[in-house]
C-alpha cells in the first residue's frame, strides 16, 4: 500500500504538481515553492524474554487483526526511540521494562504503515501482564508454544523469534 498523492500546499493551499527536486520526484507548490517530502514513519519494536519464554501480543487492529505480534508501535514525532519502546511495552502489556539492547535496524519497506523499524531488547523490571490499548491478548510463549499459524507476517517479529530460536 503506497501513500496517497498529496494534492495541497501544507503553507498555502495551492494545488501541488510532480517536480523534478535533486533528481527525484517530488510534490511541489508552483505558487509558493513548497516541496512535500515524504518523511518515513518509524515504529519500535521490542523482544522481551522471561524465563526463556518470548512476550507476544494478539493484535486487536489491522493490519494482522488478530495475530501475534511483538509489542511494537510508531514513535511519535520527537519522542525518543528507547522511550517508545518502554512506552509501547508498557501500554500493550503493563510491564514495565529498560531497554538493554539495541539489536536491528530494519528499513526500505514501502509496503507497510511503517518504513524503518528499530529491533530493542527489553528487560522486565516491573508491572503486571495485562493486555490493554491496542491488543486483545499478551502472554509469553516457549520456544515449543509459539504460535507460528497465527503469526503476524511483520518482518520484524519472524526475525526476532528467528533470532531467538538459533540461540542468538
Ligand atoms: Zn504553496
């Protein structure tokens, strides 16, 4: 799913056109000179380990409706990315947890509502598990309970648990 054009000037309400801008193509603003980029949007995600079993959450919105997920979530303009992380944990599942490792980058998906995605490690210091905002179900799942014909097809979640189940 590509992002729709955008058709009006953000400063002046004038009807954007395509424009060459720096070799690429933009939306531009023949009144103003306003050029639209853009920008990527970013989300967290967090693996989090108890007693060798892995935190997964059943989504309760699209897309995946319905799938185990890892806690993850955007992180809003300005917020910084490991406070997202907590930040999303924390809604998702009532845990509270410090981010210990910063394992990943993910990026250049065009195909899905974020475009770069940043792979934390938590680690649990507190909360009880409860699921909450955007989530139906959290539990933690064994290496031998995951529920591989109901996860969620995010790049970021199979390589999370691919990483954990080859002992890294
Ligand atoms: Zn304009």
């Amino acid at each position: 799913m590509s992002r729709p054009n955008v058709n009006f000037c953000l400063r002046c309400g004038h009807a954007l056109e395509d424009a060459l801008h720096a070799g690429r193509m933009r939306r531009a603003c023949p009144s103003c000179g306003f050029i639209h980029f853009d920008d990527p949007k970013v989300a967290a995600v967090v693996f989090v380990l108890d007693q060798n079993r892995a935190l997964m959450v059943q989504r309760g919105v699209s897309p995946e409706l319905g799938k185990w997920a890892l806690p993850a979530g955007f992180i809003d303009y300005g917020e910084d990315p490991r406070e997202a992380a907590i930040r999303e944990v924390r809604e998702e599942t009532g845990l509270i947890v410090e981010v210990s490792a910063l394992i990943d980058v993910l990026g250049g998906d065009s195909s899905g509502s974020a475009s770069i995605v940043i792979l934390f490690e938590g680690r649990i210091t507190g909360g009880d598990l409860k699921p909450d905002d955007d989530v139906t179900e959290a539990r933690f799942f064994s290496a031998a309970e995951l529920p591989f014909d109901q996860m969620a097809s995010f790049a970021s979640t199979r390589l999370l648990i691919d990483r954990w189940l080859n002992g890294a």
